[in-house]
C-alpha cells in the first residue's frame, strides 16, 4: 500500500511532470480527471497537461533515434509534415509497455512504431497513410537487413505437380503501398520539398532477402504480390489454386506463374517434393 | 592523443557533437572543426566513444547532474563525470540548467526517484535558483574543471514558476556565480514560446559570461517550436549572435546536428565557417 509524498514548491512542480513523462497513461488520467492533481497538492490550472503530453512526444521521438538508420525517410517525412510530435505523443504509451516488455533493439523498435501507425492511420487521411506506407516500406527491408538464418530454396522444377509445395526462397514480403517509396524519396530530398507532388495510387511490391544476403524490391502486380503471400512453404499448388480461384484447375497456370517467381529468385520448391517429383 | 586548451583571447573554437554523422565528417573534413563535444553519458553507456580522442580534441557535456534538481545524482554517477573529465582533459563541463531526477510522488520505502531520460526545463523561481546554488556547491567539489551552465529551452511554463527564463538565467549566473552555455536556439525556442523578444531578452543576459554557444535545429509542430537536432540551425539563430556579437567572448562553437545519421556537409562546413566569422576577435 502507497501513500501521496509530501512535497511541495519546485520539488512538486518537478515530480509531477517527470510523473508525467514517464507514466503517459497516468498522464492521460490528469487529462480526463484534472481533479486527481488536485489531491496530490497541484492546482490543475497551473500545469498545461496539453503541452506536457507533446513534450512527452519529443522525449519519444529522441528516444527512437536509433530507428533513425532504418527509417530515414520516414523520420524526413515525419519533418516535413510537422507531425513527429503529434505521432510520438500518441505512440508514448506503447512504447513504454515495449520497453517494458524488453523490445529495445532497433529493429524492435521499428516494429513496433510500424505496428502502431498501423492503426494511427487510416486510408482516409491522406497525410497520416502516406506516413504509414513508406514507413511500410522502410519496416519491410529493415526486416530483411536485420534477418538472420536465411535460407534458399531449390528453384529447380522438376516436373512439380498440384501436390508440389512452393517456398520462399530467403524471405520475401509483400506490401501494398498509396505511393512509390522512390518517388517519395526524390521529392523530400529536394532542398524545397513540394510534397503536393507525391503521387498516390495502389503500388504492390515484392521485398526479397536470398540466401546471398542480396536484397532486392520489385514492383510486382496485384495478383502476384497475392501469390506470394498465400505460398507459406506449407500449402500446395492445388491448395493455392482452390483459394485464389476455387478451381484446382487452374494448376498448370500458377505453375507457370511460380516458375517465373522462381527464376527471379523468389521462389523455390520444398525439397522432399523437389526429390520426389 | 590531443587534448583541447583553449587560448586566452585566442580565435573562437568550432567543433561537432558526437553522433552518427561525426566520423564520417571527420574523415573528409578533419581541417574545419577543433573538437568532438561528447556527452558523458555516451562514454558511459558505451566506453568505445572515447576512442575518438584518438582522432579530435573532446570537450565534455552531461546531462546527468540534475543542477536544477531536488534529488542529487548518484554518487557514483559523479564518480564517472569526474573520471571522464580527468580522461578527456576537458577545460570545463557543459551541464543544463535543467533536471533529470525528481522525487516520485507516492511514498514507497526506499523506492528510486524518477529518473529521466532528457533534461527538463526547472520551475523558474528563486526557490530554484537557491537550489542550483546549493547543487552547485556540493558538485564544483568533484571537479577539476569549471561546470557551465547550459539553458533550457522553454517549451511551456513550468507550474509555479515566478521568473521568466531571461531573468532566470541572469539571476543564477549572479548568484552561483558561474559561467553559461549559450544554446542559442534554446533561447530562441523559448522566447518564441512564451512571447518574448528575442534580441531585448538576448541582452537582459550577462553575455559577457558565455564561455561556449550551442547551435542546432529547431521545428514549429502542434502550435509551438521544438528542439530539433536533426535539422540545420535556423538563419535567426545566426542573426541573434550577430545582434549581440560585441558582448560575447565565447571560447567555442558547437554544433549540435547529432540526431540525423546525416546532414548536408555544405551546410555544415558553410556554418561553421560563418560562426567563426561571427565569433572571430
């Protein structure tokens, strides 16, 4: 059981904002219920709660500085719209449940920014989703500098049938993205940025890591970006075949779509189905 | 190993803080700057930096002595700043008016005080001022060096504060007696903050105690301006010294761009050529 400390003067005024820098939710508490400050000695019309959550957002957003080498148009796009404050501000209280959790290594850190601005942004806000998929963008060769243990798969076709099992061959992601991330970065890397002149649309690409540590992006269709996601080195081409058309019929197409993949580098065969085919 | 000495009267000192840019610059521009400013806690939390004095000069800056504080760092922590300024031979610490530890507000038995992980700006009063003097006291005994007192930028009014920040820092620099650190876009961060002129308030300060100035970016977001050391220094930055040029002896001159992993070397090289236009004798 805990009691309120006694302080008062500078020592209250200086132990209630690192309170509230360091606890966002109990922060988010004096913000709905000023009355709680009140109890322990503060007069809530003395303390701007509002801008004492923004300079949480700052002390955030420096705290992430390590995603810095990850997300370097993400950062510069954060700059550009004025919204760095605003999204560390709101992200503070995951973060700190993160760190909590031990999730510190930078690329911990980028997921879980990643994750969060999942929800931040919605696909209505134009600002907010652009923010969203280059940070996507970013997140997804940060995963594929950061693996470890990649393996390659035998992209060998030796007369696979509905029965073969398709493989990643390293990693591969897929994203779907409003913008072309290198459009983006030509237009904030100018001394003037005019970001009016980003263009937005619907943009699939393939992220790939082989087992030679080469990483490389593709700008791939709808349809394959959908492919690659279904191929999960555990499901068959005639599974893959009944999901994406409900018809195993469609085998022999997808093969010859998978060996496109493959000699891209994307894809492999599971090596038991390889040899017993 | 090279050791950083200012001379009395001598041309003003330009360096960079120490971050992810710093060696990169280094190894195409070694000739433009005279010194690395490394925080203490960067050599604390990873020994290695300090093998940069190998290559430049290091001045030391901290941000763990709490000046401004109710709770006193740890002994230990003093201990370290103390090794670190022996080791770096550096000719004063740069320290924030500001503080990183409070007490916690419930009571629990020998529970640790809060402990931040950025500077905070202090309540503006002389019950502060009293402190900083009193800090101070206890902590120039562990040095062989001189402590310099950096300003805080003000980013809202901190509650039950009495002084505005010009006053606030004219009143410590008296009463403690001790020399200052000019962020100068602190300064502008806060007078722009609290609506106050920046020139008039510039010169309410006893300028001719500025042993070293801080430059670095600063961003407009959600209403109000923000520290920003991933951006280059603004233009009024440039313009406030240039205003109060004839009253400032500032030894050195750093450049804090210490959160991008990059900045425009052309800018970097074209500022810093600027400041020691600004600053020369």
């Amino acid at each position: 059981m805990t009691g309120v400390r006694s302080l008062s003067g500078g020592a209250l005024a200086h132990s209630v904002l690192a309170a509230g820098l360091v606890d966002p939710d109990l922060l988010s508490t004096w913000i709905r219920e000023p009355a709680r400050l009140a109890a322990i000695g503060v007069d809530p019309k003395t303390i701007d709660l509002d801008s004492l959550a923004d300079f949480a957002g700052l002390v955030e957003k420096v705290r992430q500085n390590p995603c810095r080498m990850y997300l370097q148009l993400t950062f510069r796009l954060l700059a550009l719209t004025g919204l760095e404050i605003e999204l560390f501000r709101d992200y503070a209280p995951t973060s700190v449940r993160r760190r909590q959790l031990g999730l510190n290594s930078p690329i911990e850190r980028v997921d879980g920014l990643a994750n969060f601005v999942e929800s931040w942004a919605k696909d209505e806000d134009p600002v907010r989703s652009l923010i969203r998929d280059v940070l996507r963008h970013e997140h997804a060769l940060a995963l594929l500098f950061a693996a470890t243990g990649v393996l390659g798969a035998d992209a060998r076709r030796v007369g696979p049938s509905g029965r073969s099992i398709p493989t990643h061959s390293g990693v591969v992601l897929v994203r779907t993205l409003s913008c072309d991330p290198e459009q983006v970065s030509r237009v904030i890397r100018q001394r003037i940025p005019d970001l009016a002149s980003i263009e937005r649309g619907r943009w699939t690409f393939a992220y790939h890591r082989g087992a030679d540590g080469r990483i490389q992006q593709l700008t791939v269709e709808q349809g394959v970006g959908d492919l690659l996601l279904l191929v999960d080195g555990e499901t068959c081409v005639g599974d893959i075949a009944e999901q994406l058309f409900g018809d195993r019929a469609a085998v022999e197409s997808l093969l010859s779509a998978f060996d496109q993949l493959a000699k891209a580098g994307l894809l492999g065969w599971r090596p038991d189905e390889a040899l017993a085919t | 190993m090279e050791y950083l000495v200012p001379e009395p009267l001598g041309p003003v000192l330009v360096g960079l803080a120490y971050g992810p840019m710093v060696a990169g610059f280094l190894e195409r521009h070694r000739s433009f700057i005279d010194y690395v400013e490394v925080a203490f806690e960067q050599i604390r939390h990873h020994p290695p930096t300090a093998r940069i004095q190998e290559d430049v000069p290091v001045l030391l800056h901290c941000s763990s002595m709490s000046v401004a504080g109710y709770v006193p760092p740890r002994e230990s922590t003093l201990d370290a700043i103390a090794d670190v300024a022996r080791q770096t031979r550096t000719p004063w610490i740069g320290e924030h008016l500001a503080f990183i530890l409070a007490d916690r507000l419930d009571d629990r038995v020998n529970a640790d005080p809060t402990e931040l992980t950025y500077t905070v700006c202090p309540q503006l009063s002389m019950e502060t001022i009293e402190r900083v003097e009193m800090n101070l006291g206890r902590l120039r005994s562990r040095f062989s060096v001189p402590i310099i007192l950096e300003n805080s930028p003000q980013y809202f009014a901190t509650p039950g504060s009495t002084i505005a920040m010009p006053r606030f820092i004219a009143q410590v620099a008296q009463v403690c007696n001790v020399d200052l650190l000019l962020d100068v876009t602190h300064f502008l961060i806060t007078t722009s903050n609290m609506e106050l002129d920046p020139l008039e308030s510039l010169h309410s300060l006893p300028l001719e105690r500025v042993v070293e100035i801080h430059f670095s970016g600063m961003s407009m977001q959600s209403g109000r301006w923000w520290d920003d050391h991933s951006a280059p220094a603004p233009e009024q930055a440039f313009e406030l010294i240039e205003g109060a040029k004839d009253r400032i002896r500032a030894k050195a001159v750093t450049f804090e761009y210490n959160w991008a992993l990059s900045m425009p070397e052309s800018v970097v090289i074209e500022q810093i050529a600027r400041a020691r236009e600004l600053l020369a004798v």
